[in-house]
C-alpha cells in the first residue's frame, strides 16, 4: 500500500494465477487488489466471475478491490 502499486486477479481461467490463500496474506498487508478477465473478445469479459470467485473465497470486500469502486472513488484511487 504504501508503495501505491495494486495486486491482479487475472481471472482468465487458463491463468488463475494468484491463489486465494495468497490473496489474503496480501489482503492483510493493506494492498488493494483490481480484478482482471484478461479478455482478448467480447466474450471473455464473463471470465471476470472466476476472479470474482477467488476474491470471494479470499473474504475480500469492494474496499479491497479497486474496480469495484465508483468512477469517482477510483479516480481518486489512481491519483494517490
């Protein structure tokens, strides 16, 4: 957090890359997460509730998550 740097979800479900358990060591550091389908088509924007699975699982809430925000709130996010 203090870095100002965000975690991925890539929720595209060949890549699934960041573990639930891991998210939640991260959650616990203050770092904000942005949940990714990593669509390349129309199509794969779907995939985002294979991300939205793993925050879930990771107990994360929309204030752990950047992309859940308001366009406001996450302009305001971009600028710190």
């Amino acid at each position: 957090e203090k870095n100002g740097k965000w975690i991925e979800i890539n929720a595209n479900p060949h890549r699934l890359d960041l573990d639930w358990r891991t998210c939640l060591e991260i959650r616990d550091r203050g770092i904000l997460f942005i949940i990714n389908p990593d669509a390349h088509n129309t199509k794969g924007i779907a995939d985002n509730r294979y991300g939205i699975n793993v925050a879930r699982k990771a107990g994360l809430t929309k204030e752990h998550v950047a992309n859940t925000r308001s366009l406001k709130e996450f302009v305001s996010l971009l600028k710190k």
